[in-house]
C-alpha cells in the first residue's frame, strides 16, 4: 500500500507513460446467435474450442443467446501439430477434450495410461488437461490408435443394502500408501468435489490427502477411491474396512442416503439483513462449500429473504457483541498476571565476538521488529497503569527461530499454566507448542504476528485474521452490492484461480492471450452498464496491473468500474504506477488496521515520538494494540474467554473481534474494507 505520508502532501502529477512493449493481436467479437455452440463457432472461424475458451474462459460453463465472445485472429493460433486443425474428422488418432473429462476418463476410454498420454503430448500437458484441446493418444507400443466407439452403458440397477457384495477382481492401478494402523477408511470421490473439501471433510489437509494418495497430485478422477482419516462430518459415499491380511475380503457396498431420508436431518433457514455466505456457515459449524453444495443456488450469490437448507439443530446461538464497553468494565480490584514471550535472543547477541549490538540492529530485521513490538507493548503497559489496572506483566525471551524455541524450559521454570493470560511466541508452530503444554489449565495463548493457520488448540486465540478470511470477506462485500464481478488473475497466480473457481463460481474470469498477457477486449465483454463492475486484479506484474487499468480508465466513459484487490501487493507501490490513477479506480482491498487521524491516534503517535526519537510503524501500533487487547480483558468481571464471546475491542490501528473455530480456539475477524478515494485519502468503505 501507499505510504500514509503521500495522502498529506501536494503530488505533482507529470505526464508520463509507462510503455510495456508488446505484440499486438487483433480478435473478432462474435455474437451467439440460436442454436450454435462452441464446436460450431470454432468451425466457422477455423479456430480450436479450445482457442475460444482460453479466452472466454466464462464459455466453459455453456453459451447464451446473444452473448458476446472474443475469436482470435486465424494467423495468431499456434498449431500444435500438423494435424490440429479438423482432426477429428481427419486424425482419428486425436481426442477433442470435452467439458468434464479428466486425464483419467480418457485414458480408460481409450485403454491406455495417463504417463503415457502425457508422454505422447510432450508440453503440451504441462498446465493440466483444458477443455477443446487436441491431444494425441498412443497405443500400448506408443504408436497412436484410432479411438475406439465408446460402448452403450449398461443399465445397473440401484444398489441394495442386503447382504455383501464381492467385487469382481480387475486390474487395476491401486495407490500405493502406507497402510494406516487399524481400521482404514475409503471416501469415493463424487462429482463437483474437490481436493480442498474432501480434506476438511475428514479434518485433514491437502498435503496430507495427496501423500496417501499420490495420484491425485495431478488428476482428480470423481469415481477414484481415496484413503482417508478421521471421521467425516457426513459419510455419504464412504466405505470402512478392516484392513485385510493375505485374502480378499468383500467389500460391502453402501447405497447413498435417499432425498427422503436426508431432509430428516434438514431444517430450512431464512436469509437476514447482513448475512453472508460465510457468516451462515460458521454458525452452524460447516464450510462455505458445504453450505452451497446444500443449496447450490447459492453459486449466484445470496440475498435477502433466500430459503437454504442447513444442518438440524447445528446453529450456534450467536452472541450479542457490544462494540467498545471494555474500558467502561474494567475491574481494579482482582489482580491478574500476564506473560509477554517475545524472540529477544539475548544469548546469540552476547555470543557474537563479531558484530557489535549496534552492527546487529542495523542488519537484523527481525531483531528491529521484536524491539518495534516490545516499545509499543511497553506504552500499553504504561496505560494501563494509568487506568489502575491491576496486572503483574513478566517479559521472558522465547528465544525463538522458526524451526526452534526456549517455550517447554520457560513453562516449566516459570509456572506459565498459572498466568491468566500469555501474548507470544511470535512464530506459529512455538505458539502451538505452548498452547499444548498449557491447554489443560486453559490458559488463554494469543497469538500476535502469525498469519499461519494450522493445529487448533482450546486455549489458542489467533489474533491476526487469516489471508482465507480476508479474501473471503472482501468477496462477501462486494456481492453485497450486486455489482458485477470480473477477475484477472495472472498466469503465476494459480491457487488464486483456483479459490475463486471453487468458492466465488459466480465470478466471471477475463480471458488472457495465449502467451499470458492482458487482453483489453476480454475485459470489455464482460462490462455491464447497469452495474457497478468490480475488476478483481491477481497480479504482481507491474505491465499487466498497468495494461488492466489503462482498460478500466478507458472504460470509465461507458460503465462505472471499481478496481478490487485480495491482499497486500508491493506492486501497487511502484513509482511507475501513480497514486492518481489507484484514486480513479477507488481501489478497494481488506485490511488488517486502518488509518487513524482522531485525537486519540495523534496523542499516541505524539507520546511514542517523545519517547523513541521516531513515530511508531506498523509492529509498535500492533505491539500496543495486542497487549493493550489483552490487559483490557482480564481486568474484567469475566474470564477472558467470555470477554472474547460477547465484546469486540478496536485500538490504534486494529480491531479485536474474535469468533470460535469449528473445531478449537478462536481467530480474530476484524477486518477493515478500505479504499483509495479521489481527495488522496484512504477511507472506510460502508
């Protein structure tokens, strides 16, 4: 983000272009007319399906009556081989990739094996299977066959629970896996699951799914059987074996419950004013797309007054939180002890015979950013002292990297189960660690810097919100708007491509050119001139973030257009791209703190330059607002957990507004939407 010093001074704007040079391709804009469809199109203009998806990549979904769609130029599509062009007429030894298929359906369908079909495609393959490609398919010997006549299905009756089933034996290519110890349990994927929901199903993570199923590294084909663990939540289409010895034993098939039997555990819910996706979900204790797989309606977005269908009796009864009361309660009388474990290090820095303390402050980043924090918890201290409250503060070096800590010793010389509260370590698996070494006294752990999500823990409160959560509130604000969402996501930024196709489906993704590069047209096709258009920029490429907005400022004459990003990016501070131009596009991102001018805010800043010589930067305001979070909390007449459950807090810069996980713990979701506004401020967005 822009530095808060720029918005208080006059910028003078000069007249200069940043030229990304670069080819230029010409496209056709085509309308649907009734009756045609992608193969169609890609005839008449002597293109592949494949060279109209990549750049309407909205098209893979299905095509409207009168829809527009970008062609490219004949001469601008690369021919893969000789043959491309009408080989499915011509070269039988070619399969056109059709919506739905998979690397693994075709080679079943064409009895072949998956290295091989890649082998035969050479780079090709190397960005996955995509939808109209032509791609060759070898025989046994490597030679390419002719596709064989898919067989009519045969029609199999419904499964009936009766008595066991013995499965014919087939060969077939089974994971190898390391047995797990006892029972083992098999999930069979099914249409429109994925990776990302199979593992919360079964309270596992994605490396983990792929390590007991290599496989699934680079397909993911719906009817393979998964090893899994844990226990799901719901275990439709799940089979539980005992694991076998030096036989065979049957495998005893399950029929999927019924639309009848599943609603006895449905009840219906009616949408309020504010809620989200998100927000309904967590209160009845299930993922975003666990929600919307249960009312698939939810894909084009919600809104007020919406029938969902959602877990019986699962809703937590949420709790009435009233915004800054803290300081209103706090209760002189019992005393309270707090802990402060911060990476100091004091033992390497004495140890150093080669650079002076004051050498190492000037090269050791992290070492500054420790002492950031530590000043601006040493101001929150001295607050609360003012304020009367009555805590005992202990400052202890965690003596910590991120692989290493000194936290099992402190427990242990320290009493540190005995404290009421514990801000530190500042790195996530050291705060875990003492999270479960004092989880049986509930002692509250918080922890301050860490974006990480991994183990939860009871007693463990994350007090940074997670990049997940910003991404998925920023979403929730803009579809609150009904605005029209269009992102361009860069080639580099796959996962990000590959969240917004899973849990924002009714985002529409602009096209790029087949090099990767930012195609205006792509954009402009998919403008509304009825609705505010919010452009969703994926990108940390200084020529594509210029390209995209030179496309939103030209568009401005014809459409209203908001420029949206998820997170945090440099980019945006590069000379080259001008304050001026993110203030037209009023940018619009999540953020972890706000900018604060009250007079609270300037006292602050004016005491701490008393002080330290300098204004606070970003880890001292933080250091400040996490200790003096926590000190608030326990000089209450409740415990800190309660405090948590019923009353957010917002400080200098952040705001404390915690929420229970599904499993353990809790994670703060105070967030702030902000944005660039054309007086060179950054405000609120409401």
């Amino acid at each position: 983000m822009k530095n808060r010093i720029l918005f208080s001074i006059v910028l003078t704007v000069f007249s200069f272009v940043f030229t990304v040079a670069a080819k230029q391709e010409k496209y056709t804009k085509h309308t649907v007319s009734k009756g045609e469809t992608i193969n169609i199109i890609a005839q008449k203009y002597k293109v592949t399906p494949y060279d109209i998806y990549s750049l309407n990549p909205d098209s893979q979904n299905g095509i409207q009556l009168n829809s527009v769609l970008l062609i490219p130029a004949t001469n601008s599509v690369v021919v893969l081989n000789s043959s491309q062009n009408d080989s499915q007429s011509k070269n039988p030894n070619t399969h056109l990739v059709q919506p739905k298929e998979t690397l693994y359906s075709i080679s079943k369908q064409y009895g072949v094996t998956i290295d091989a079909i890649k082998a035969a495609n050479g780079d090709l393959l190397n960005n996955g299977l995509k939808i109209g490609q032509n791609i060759k398919i070898p025989s046994g010997n490597g030679q390419a066959v002719a596709a064989p006549k898919p067989a009519e299905p045969a029609k199999v009756a419904a499964p009936v629970v009766t008595k066991p089933v013995v499965k014919p034996t087939a060969k077939i290519e089974t994971p190898k896996v390391e047995t797990p110890k006892g029972e083992t349990t098999y999930h069979i994927i099914e249409p429109k699951e994925t990776k990302y929901g199979i593992s919360k199903k079964y309270g596992m993570t994605i490396p983990e799914l792929e390590r007991l199923n290599p496989q699934i590294v680079s397909e993911f084909p719906i009817g393979f059987k998964l090893v899994v663990s844990g226990n799901a939540v719901n275990q439709t289409a799940v089979e539980t074996t005992k694991p076998a010895a030096d036989v065979v034993k049957p495998t005893v098939e399950t029929a999927a419950p019924t639309a009848s039997s599943t609603k006895k555990y449905l009840e219906e819910y009616v949408v309020k004013p504010k809620e989200t996706i998100a927000s309904i979900a967590n209160d009845y204790g299930m993922s975003e797309q666990e929600l919307i797989s249960l009312n698939p309606e939810l894909k084009r977005g919600i809104k007020l007054g919406m029938i969902l269908r959602v877990p019986k009796g699962q809703r937590k009864e949420p709790v009435k939180k009233e915004q800054g009361n803290l300081l209103k309660t706090i209760n002189t009388n019992a005393r309270k002890q707090l802990a402060l474990l911060l990476p100091f290090n004091i033992s390497k820095i004495e140890s150093d015979t080669v650079n002076s303390t004051q050498a190492r402050l000037k090269k050791d980043k992290f070492l500054n950013l420790t002492l950031d924090f530590y000043s601006g918890a040493l101001m929150a201290i001295d607050s609360a002292k003012v304020l009367g409250m009555n805590v005992d503060i202990k400052i202890l070096d965690s003596q910590e990297t991120k692989n290493s800590s000194n936290v099992a010793a402190l427990v242990q010389q320290n009493n540190l189960q005995t404290m009421d509260a514990i801000v530190g370590p500042f790195y996530q698996s050291n705060v875990e660690k003492l999270a479960e070494l004092i989880e049986p006294t509930k002692t509250p752990v918080i922890s301050p810097l860490s974006k990480e999500v991994g183990k939860k823990y009871a007693n463990l409160y994350q007090s940074m919100p997670s990049a997940e959560f910003l991404r998925s509130a920023i979403f929730d604000f803009i579809k609150a708007k009904n605005g029209n969402i269009i992102a361009v996501v860069d080639t580099k930024k796959g996962s990000v491509k590959q969240y917004i196709q899973e849990m924002q489906p009714n985002v529409r993704i602009a096209g790029l050119s087949e090099k990767g590069a930012f195609v205006a047209d792509s954009l402009k096709v998919l403008f509304q001139k009825d609705k505010l258009n919010y452009v969703v920029l994926a990108s940390e490429s200084t020529g594509m973030i210029l390209a995209t907005t030179n496309a939103m400022l030209a568009a401005q004459k014809e459409y209203q257009v908001q420029l949206v990003i998820l997170e945090q990016n440099d980019t945006f501070d590069f000379e080259e791209i001008s304050l001026t131009r993110l203030t037209k596009l009023k940018l619009l991102y999540p953020s972890l703190s706000r900018p604060n001018e009250t007079n609270e805010a300037n006292q602050f800043d004016a005491k701490y330059k008393k002080l330290n010589k300098i204004l606070p930067n970003q880890y001292a305001i933080r250091g400040f607002d996490v200790t003096f979070d926590t000190l608030l909390r326990l000089s209450q007449d409740k415990t800190f957990e309660e405090t948590v459950q019923s009353s957010p807090s917002e400080q200098i810069e952040n705001k404390f507004d915690y929420a229970q996980n599904t499993t353990y713990g809790y994670s703060n979701n105070g967030i702030y939407i902000l944005y660039y506004d054309t007086d060179l401020t950054i405000k609120e967005a409401l």
